[in-house]
C-alpha cells in the first residue's frame, strides 16, 4: 500500500487541531488503497498546540510532530514536514479546515492520472474582505507578468506532489522561501483543479494587509529581477529627457544670456532625480538585504521537539 504523508503546519491551532484530525479521519477512512500518516509542524505556537498534538500523537499511531523553537513562519513549517516525509505522496495543508479533506479523493485521482502534482486554487474567496481580494488579484497578476513562474488567481498552499517532486522542492534550501512559487519554479505537470473556499470557523487569521505586502514583495523579488530592469530602463529614459533639456537650455542662455529666475525648474528637477534615486536604492537594497540573509546561512528552522524516531 502507498503511503500518503500529510503535511499541516499550525500556528496557535489548538481549537481547530482535534476537530481538524476528526474531519480529515473521516475522509480517509473512506479512501482504499493508501495509507495516511500526518505530520504536524507546530510553528512556535503560543497557546497550547504543542500540548494537543502530543495527545494526537498518543491517541493515534500515524501522528507524526514537529515543535519548532520559535516562530519560523509558515514556508519553514512546510519545508519541516516536507524535509522529514517519505511518503509516496505528500499532501501539505492548513490546520484551520479551510482546505477541505474531502478534496482527497479529486487530487488522489490527479496523481494517478499520472500528473506529478494536483494543485488547488480559490473558486471564490467567501468571507473575505474586497479589500484582500482585489490585493490578492492584483499580486497574481503582477506576478505571472513579470516572473517565470505562473499561476492561477486564488492559487493556496493545498496540494498532492509526488515524492520526486517534493525531493526536488527540498533541494532548494533557500531562507527565504516563497512556495507559491517555489512550487512552480521546479516544473513537473501540475493538474490545478477549483475548491470553493469556506471560511475559518475558528481561530483567525495570522495574515495582516502588511504581512501580505512583505509576501507579496517577497514572492515578486524572488523570482524576478524585474524592479531591477525597470529602474535601469527608468534611469535612462530620465537621463535622455535631461539631456535634451540640458541641450534646449544650453542653447537659450547661449542665444539670450542667463536668466536669472529659473529657481522652480531647478527645485523640480533636484526634487525629481531625488525621489528616483531614493527609489531606486531601496529597490537595490531589497535585493541586497536578500543576498545578506542569504549569505549568513542560517538554518531554515531550529527544532525543539519532535517525535520522529530516527
Ligand atoms: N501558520 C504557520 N505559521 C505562521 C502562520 C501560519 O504555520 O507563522 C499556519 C497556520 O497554522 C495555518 C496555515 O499556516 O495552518 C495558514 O494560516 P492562516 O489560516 O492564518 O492563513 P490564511 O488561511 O488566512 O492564508
Ligand atoms: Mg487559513
């Protein structure tokens, strides 16, 4: 039998944990030839996750855990439970329910039609604010734009991948690690198929509209060097505009000698090339401050406990 690792990281779950297991149990039970093992990925929760999946994990025998030291965020959660699977497949989902199980059965089939992956994205974002609907469009949109690797609006962390796919994907041991695109980037055929989306039923959401634009930005500046491009070509575009109008005012005091006054021009064009170099060093830096972390190498996550018997 083909063993199926399901991958959840949890975050302050301890609420949604027993009946998140109960639900996803019921699926499983119905499916025939697989067997399922969890591994949870307790992200440095404070209220008592740890505590619930300790008991999960004597209650059940196809509990696996893993307590992170801290908070790691959820990328190094996932890459925590993909690192340690074995399975023949690995599903990774949220502990919050908003990732139905009963979705199993569709992304099992994927699989066996032979896709390397089945992907699932948002029908429609029910229950959430317009405001992170039109962010999340946007981003999608931007990012298929001027990245290489493409996805579907709505596209979530929910997925099966095979153990090849997933070797691959623990290959690329970056820090800062943006899935959604890491997923992409190391190919394979992805089958993306519709879940409607439900909302939390308890616990809330870890994501502010700021956390989402550091994602955002993010998964923009790590799979392209798109902003980079743009202000060498903006750079140029000024410097040609500023050379004709160098040229034009060359001209005009050479003909009609100097004229004083010229105090507003000459603000607008300081204030102008200020705001653009600003601009344009805080994109380098973004890049730069990646590269420092990069650089330092240091561990993607840091484990406390775990009950993986090596
Ligand atoms: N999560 C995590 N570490 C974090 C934040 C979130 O492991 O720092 C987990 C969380 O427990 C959940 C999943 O990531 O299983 C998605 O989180 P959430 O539901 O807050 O995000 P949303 O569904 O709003 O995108
Ligand atoms: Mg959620």
């Amino acid at each position: 039998m083909k063993l199926i690792d399901i991958v959840v990281p949890c975050y302050n779950e301890e609420e949604v944990l027993p009946l998140f297991i109960e639900e996803t149990n019921r699926v499983i039970d119905t499916i025939r030839h697989y067997r399922f093992r969890y591994i949870f990925v307790n992200d440095g929760s404070k209220d008592k996750t740890l505590m619930v999946l300790r008991t999960l994990a004597s209650r059940f025998p196809n509990v696996r855990y893993i307590s992170f030291s801290r908070n790691f965020g959820k990328e190094a959660a996932m890459y925590a439970g993909l690192q340690h699977s074995t399975g023949d497949y690995v599903i990774v989902m949220d502990a919050d329910l908003q990732h139905p199980p009963k979705m199993f059965p569709d992304m099992i089939k994927g699989v066996e039609e032979g896709y390397d992956c089945c992907a699932l994205y948002r029908a429609k974002q029910k229950g959430e604010s317009k405001i992170r609907q039109l962010v999340s469009k946007i981003f999608f949109s931007f990012q298929n734009k001027i990245s290489d690797v493409k996805m579907p609006d709505g596209a979530v962390d929910y997925r099966i991948m095979s153990r090849q796919m997933v070797d691959s994907i623990v290959k690329l041991s970056e820090k800062q690690r943006f899935s959604k695109g890491i997923f992409c980037w190391v190919g394979y055929n992805t089958k993306w198929i519709e879940y409607q989306n439900v909302e939390r039923t308890v616990g809330a959401t870890k994501w502010s509209i700021w956390g989402l634009f550091k994602y955002a930005l993010d998964g923009i500046t790590s799979f392209s060097v798109a902003p980079l491009r743009f202000i060498a070509v903006l750079g140029f575009v000024i410097f040609l505009l500023s050379l004709i109008w160098i040229i034009i005012t060359l001209v005009q005091t050479l003909i009609m000698g100097i004229d004083v006054p010229g105090y507003v021009t000459t603000l607008c064009a300081v204030l102008f090339s200020g705001g653009i170099v600003e601009m344009s060093v805080g994109i380098i830096g973004e890049y730069i401050g990646r590269i420092y972390i990069e650089a330092k190498d240091r561990p993607i996550y840091i484990a406390s406990e775990t009950n993986f018997e090596d």
